[in-house]
C-alpha cells in the first residue's frame, strides 16, 4: 500500500435505471442535471444499469431537494448521507492482498 485518504462527510447518490443499458447519452443526462444545479461530482462508479456517485455533504444538503425528484422522472434514486469515503493506492499486482488487509482492519473495529 503507497498511500490511503479518507474523506468525511460525503453524500452518496446511487442511481438506477434499465433505460441506461445500452443506450448512449444516458449519463450525459444525468450529469446535465447536475450541472444545471451548479453541483460538482467527486467521485463517480458505474455498471450496465446504476450510477453511484459522491457529492460534498453542504453541496448535497442545498441542492438534493431539486435534483431528485428530476433524476427520479426516469431512475430510481437513493441517497445515503454523512459517509466516508476512503482511496487506496498501491501495486496493483498485489491488490488482493492489500484489499483483503483492509477490509480485515475496518472490520475488526466495526467500521461498516
């Protein structure tokens, strides 16, 4: 492991939708929504039919009442507030490993 961040108070916005399958132009759409409400995304993850991203808590808290009813017109949305968000960098070649002692370390002290 070459280095760790954390990252406190993050809002995490999970979005989900069969309509992105396949289909270009989907995540352009959702992050017009966000760009329309001056709201920066930190962090995104994506699969065939979700979105997950991260947003800055006080960001989040002024915005969210607006920007989930519209993502909510064509996905399901979630948003988890007050997490942490943790970055891990090292060799890749060794990041089972790595990950495996992690995830062993948040467990023993309860860190979900």
């Amino acid at each position: 492991l070459t280095a760790m961040t954390m990252k406190r108070n993050v809002t995490v916005v999970d979005i989900f939708s069969t309509r992105m399958l396949g289909q270009s132009g989907f995540l352009a759409e959702v992050f017009d929504v966000f760009r329309k409400n001056g709201v920066s995304v930190d962090v995104v993850a994506t699969s065939e039919v979700s979105i997950s991203l991260t947003l800055d808590q006080k960001q989040a808290a002024k915005h969210l009442d607006v920007i989930v009813p519209e993502l909510e017109k064509w996905s399901t949305v979630e948003v988890h507030s007050g997490k942490s968000m943790i970055s891990l960098v090292g060799n890749v070649a060794r990041s089972s490993e790595i990950l495996r002692m992690v995830f062993e370390t948040l467990s023993e002290n309860d860190i979900r």
